[in-house]
C-alpha cells in the first residue's frame, strides 16, 4: 500500500510538472519580458538582527544611510550591470554608512553587505507596482544575526520611498525597461493570471531545488 501511494505521489508531481511546462511554454513571451526586468534592475535588502522594535528601527536607520550613498554613487550608473559593479567597487564604503548609522544610535551590530544573487518572492509596493519572483541582482545589507524582518526596494532604477508616486516609479522603471515591461509592473491586474502562474512556477522550482527555473 505504501508503494502504491509513493507511486501515485510521483505520478502526480510528475502530471503537475508537465502541466507547468505546458503552460510556461504557452506564456513564453511573456516570461522573456520577466525575465528581462529582472536582468535590468538591482534589489536592495536590509535584515534586521531581530524583531524587537529597537531592531527594527536600527534597520531602517541603516537602510537610510545605505540609501544616501547610494545616491550619489548610482547617480551615473547606464544599467543595473553597472550599478552592481559600483556596488561591489563602493562595498565598504556602503558598510561604514550603515555601520556608522548604528553606531550613532549607540549599537554596536556588525554589518555585512553582500552584492550576490538571491531569491525574492513577489513584492509589491504600495501604489500597487508589483516585482515579480525569481532571482535577482541585490545589494544585501545583514545586521548583527539577521533573523529579524527585512526592508527591500529597488535601487536601481531607483525606487525605495513608499510615498514615491505611480507616476514616478514608472517614469524611473521606463529609463532603464520597454513599454511593456513597465505595463507588466505598474499595470498588473491586466497581467493577474499571467503574473500568478509565473510567480508560483518561480516559487515551487526555488521550494524544490533552491533556485529559479
């Protein structure tokens, strides 16, 4: 009985597989106008060293002095390959910013910024622009143990204030992506099915092997 059922499970993941290739197969260019976004852009990740109020707070402090600098740093980058690499240039610099945020606060957590590559499950910010899953290029601050609660946005193009406007985040998104590609992000609900069945493909294929399609 115990085959049986070990059987009957393989055959069901086996027909769910299939079912999902067919279907990603059906959304093709679509999942190339995706994909491309999340060649374009470079994510920004702050964790927290735990979710006590005092540590969230400290995050955002942190979170504020990264972003100062990126400011200036990212104020000439053309593309996200070249903002990643003024990332990796400028790591420690980054680092002392953040670090010296904290230390201003009378907290003494180490901090480790890492630029890498990393899941992120489907994000959307407050005016409704929606981040799809799958890997992206991330600047990754880690403060202290880093269990607590994460902050992300995009740093480039640069979209981190959630009292940004609609407007403003799809004119900073059509500098460096097509129409369509902003129509994806800004305009979701005409992309609802489409975005659902990506997203979960994405977030099964990370489940089952840590990584994207």
């Amino acid at each position: 009985m115990k085959r049986k059922r070990q059987g009957l499970m393989l055959a069901l993941c086996g027909l769910l597989f299939v079912g999902l290739a067919l279907v990603f197969g059906a959304m093709r260019p679509f999942v190339s106008q995706v994909d491309g976004i999340r060649e374009q852009v470079l994510r920004l990740h702050v964790v927290a060293n735990s979710n006590e109020r005092l540590d969230q707070e400290l995050k955002l402090a942190a979170r504020d002095a990264v972003l100062e600098e990126a400011r200036e740093l990212f104020s000439s980058a053309l593309d996200a390959k070249e903002a990643k690499n003024i990332a990796l240039k400028e790591k420690e610099r980054l680092e002392a910013a953040a670090k010296g945020a904290l230390e201003a606060a009378g907290c003494n957590d180490e901090v480790e910024i890492l630029v890498t590559e990393m899941f992120f499950s489907k994000r959307v910010y407050e005016d409704g622009t929606t981040l799809p899953a799958g890997n992206y290029q991330a600047v990754r601050v880690v403060i202290g143990s880093g269990e607590g609660k994460n902050w992300w946005c995009l740093l480039f193009p640069k979209i981190c204030l959630s009292a940004t406007s609609k407007e403003e985040n799809k004119t900073a998104l059509g500098s460096v992506l097509n129409e369509t590609q902003c129509d994806i992000l800004t305009n979701s609900e005409k992309y609802q099915v489409r975005l659902f069945l990506y997203d979960a493909v994405m977030e099964l294929y990370h489940r089952l092997f840590g990584e994207e399609k």
